[in-house]
C-alpha cells in the first residue's frame, strides 16, 4: 500500500485517527518495535504475547494492527469476528520468509515423532502444521511443561530455539531462519561499547545470535527488557533489540540512559526493522478511513491455526497438563 502524502494535504492526520477510532469502535494495538508516534496513540503496546491476549479479549469492532503481518493475521485468527486493518500489508517478516509453508510440513513428515515448538513469527499456514505457538515472552514457560522424552521441531527461528536449547539442555531440530534485525548487531562493536561503559549491563533478545546473547546480563522478550530496565539497580542499559522499544523505556524512567546496541558500523540505525517503519500515521489513518487493507484468513486453515494458539495461551498461563501434549 503505498500512500500519496499530497493526497493528504490539510487533513489533521492525529485529529481524524482519534475521530475515526471513536467512529469505527477501533482498537489500535501497537508493537513496541513501531515508531513512537504510533506507539503514542495506541491503545494497547505490547510483545507478541500481550498483543495476541487483546486482540482476543477485545470488545472492539474494529482492530488496527500496528505491527507486521503475521501479528495482524494472529490477531483475526483470535478474534473473526473483528474487522481487523493493518496499515501497510507490505509488513513482512524475516522470519516468516524463511520458513515456507510446504517445506514446513515436508520437514514435519520426515519427523513425524517429533511435535512442531512454532516461533510465533510465522504465517498462519505454518501455525496451522504447528503444535503449539510460542512467543519469546511464554517459549520457556511453555518449554517447561513439555516432557523431557517429547522430541521436538523448532521453527522458524534458529537463534531462539538455540538459546532454549542450551538453557534448557534439550536437544531440538532447528529450523535454520534468523531475523535480520537482530542478526546486524556486532559483536566487536558491542564489546566496544561495553569497555567505553564499564559495569553497564546488556539486555539481549534471544533473536539474537548467541556470540550477542553470551554478552548480556539479561535476555527475553521486549516486555522482558522494559521489565528489566524498570528493576535493574544502575541508570544506564545497553539494549540489544530493535531500537523503538526504548521509547517506552524513556517515557518510563526519564532519568535513566539506554544505549543501543551497534551494528557493523557501530551504530544501532541498522537494526530498525524496515517491515515495522512501513507502517506510518498517514497509513493508519487511511485504513482507519478505509477499513482497508484487511486481513481475511479462510475459515478451516483459520480454524486449525487456532489449535495451536489456543495452546500458547492456555500453556503461557499454566494450564495445561503435561499429559496432554504429544505429537500430532
């Protein structure tokens, strides 16, 4: 969806978003990866997890997604019932990209003991061959839960599955995608960044390759670092995730001095996810208008994604039994 500015010309874009919010019954839910002015007029920021969450309690009629693709779909996946927008549907996802479904369910076959641990990052075709869907916020509660002799596939996102892996002491087939986000940050710049701030922590997403992740004093989810910065003793923090979650810190702890972590040319300007920054306040605002472009998933692969998100939801609160999992 490209957008016209011109078209736009004396439209105060702030203004008819909050009117048309009021006017559509819209619920605007905003990832902490998005701009801060979007992040600004949402109603609800938030991970992966607390987005899914409500996206599927809302009592909204209409819910502008602010995010990528995939976290659109999830949420109308939840909620069919709700017209659900997204400004730009160009937002893609690495992550998605690498995983297509028909080699997914290939690689499933060939292990067919083994159930599918599914990065939320991924299409709606892929939740729907998956087991059970994780987020980076709920992946080692759910893990957790899973019995030490269940073999397990885990996609798409290798440096996630790694770092379980190795905390976990869990052996698992890794599908071998990376987020290109968090795959540009640099090891020997960081280590640089860390002797110019002796004693600075680092928080690391675990996106992040483990020669990043092995530097940080602390690594989860967006949610995770916000919560971390919030508790941690000192003022400063370097932040090894995309860059517009320090937003957030910033509103949250204004006296307090969050670093980003550098890229290859020791800046963190690399490591702005370009699918999150296609979405702008001029394009919420003409799919607020428009109620365009929608997210439409056809009922029975719906249906079946489902399965595997009702069990993230269920097993991120603790309440399913050991006794119930196993492979398809």
């Amino acid at each position: 969806m490209t957008v016209m500015t011109a078209n736009l010309a004396g439209v105060d874009v702030r203004a008819e978003i909050e009117r048309l919010r009021k006017e559509r019954n819209a619920v605007i839910l905003a990832h902490y990866y998005q701009k801060p002015e979007i992040q600004d007029l949402a109603d609800y920021i938030g991970d992966s997890l607390e987005l899914s969450r409500r996206a599927a309690e809302s009592k909204a009629d209409v819910i502008a997604f602010c995010g990528v693709k995939f976290m659109a779909e999830t949420a109308k996946i939840l909620a069919p019932e709700k017209t659900v927008i997204l400004p730009d549907l160009d937002a893609g996802c690495s992550l998605e990209d690498s995983c297509p479904p028909e080699k997914f369910k290939a690689f499933r076959a060939a292990h067919p003991d083994h159930i599918a641990l599914t990065y939320i990052n991924c299409s709606t075709e892929v939740k729907a061959l998956s087991d059970i869907i994780v987020t980076s916020s709920s992946a080692e509660t759910i893990l957790s839960q899973i019995p030490r002799d269940q073999k397990i596939i885990f996609g798409p996102d290798r440096h996630l599955g790694g770092y379980l892996s190795r905390k976990f002491d869990r052996e698992m087939l890794l599908w071998p995608g990376v987020c290109i986000v968090h795959e540009a940050f640099s090891e020997t710049e960081l280590i640089k960044l860390k002797a110019q701030h002796p004693g600075v922590p680092v928080a690391a997403h675990p996106e992040c390759p483990p020669h990043i992740v092995d530097h940080a004093d602390y690594v989860g989810s967006t949610s995770g670092i916000l919560n971390y910065a919030k508790a941690m003793p000192g003022d400063t923090l370097i932040v090894a995730t995309e860059p517009h979650i320090m937003h957030q810190m910033q509103l949250a702890m204004p006296a307090k001095t969050f670093i980003g972590a550098p890229g290859a040319d020791g800046q963190c300007s690399c490591n702005i996810c370009p699918y999150m920054a296609l979405n702008t306040l001029e394009k919420l605002y003409l799919a607020l208008r428009d109620l365009t472009p929608q997210v439409h998933i056809e009922e029975g692969l719906r249906l079946q994604a489902k399965k595997s998100l009702d069990r993230m939801l269920e097993m991120a609160s603790g309440t399913v039994g050991k006794g119930d999992l196993g492979a398809r």
